[in-house]
C-alpha cells in the first residue's frame, strides 16, 4: 500500500478532538516523512506495533520513558523508532518481560 502526504492527513482525526500531550505535528513535512516511514515499513506491520518519528524535540523521551512505558505497562510486541534527520532506524521484540533489539541496520 503506497499513499501520499495528503491520504495520510486525511485519515488523521481532527487533531481538536484528540486529548495528548504529544505536540502536534511539526509540519507537512512531518506528514510526508511519517507517510514514507509507513509505505516504507509495510512488510513489517503486525498487530500491536508502535513506530515513532523522532524529531530532535521528542527524541529522549521516545528513546526512554516511552520505550519503558510500551515494555512495562502496554506490553506492546514490538516497538521501532525512526530518526528522518539521522536515518537511524531501530526496532525492539518483546521477549519475556524486557524489549530485545530486533532490527538495527549496519
């Protein structure tokens, strides 16, 4: 499944209508890099997958409160960051009680 910026935005709930302490969407930009993550990752998709965009702004919390929050509390199968400023891309399996890096290119 390949979409555009404009597809994915418009699956997007109205952000007015959503409760979240994340901040909202830097830019369009941020909608293109997010739709190319997802067309790029297609194969990878399973029940219960959590994929973050980092941005400079978010990244230390992506990388530690939320990656402890997924393990321990959601108990989410696999989680995946991606970095669109650096290209690092890494993703975690839940083994057991603790994540296990499962993917890390290079």
């Amino acid at each position: 499944m390949v979409m555009t910026a404009q597809q994915l935005a418009d699956l997007m709930p109205d952000a007015t209508q959503l409760e979240s302490n994340e901040p909202e969407m830097e830019s369009s930009l941020h909608y293109a890099q997010l739709a190319l993550l997802v067309a790029c990752l297609e194969w990878l998709w399973r029940d219960d997958l959590i994929v973050e965009l980092l941005s400079p702004a978010t990244e230390k919390t992506d990388r530690s409160l939320k990656k402890a929050l997924y393990q321990d509390r959601f108990r989410t199968p696999e989680y995946f960051w991606f970095s669109p400023e650096t290209l690092e891309f890494e993703g975690y399996r839940l083994v057991g009680q603790h994540y296990l890096m499962n993917f890390h290119p290079g």
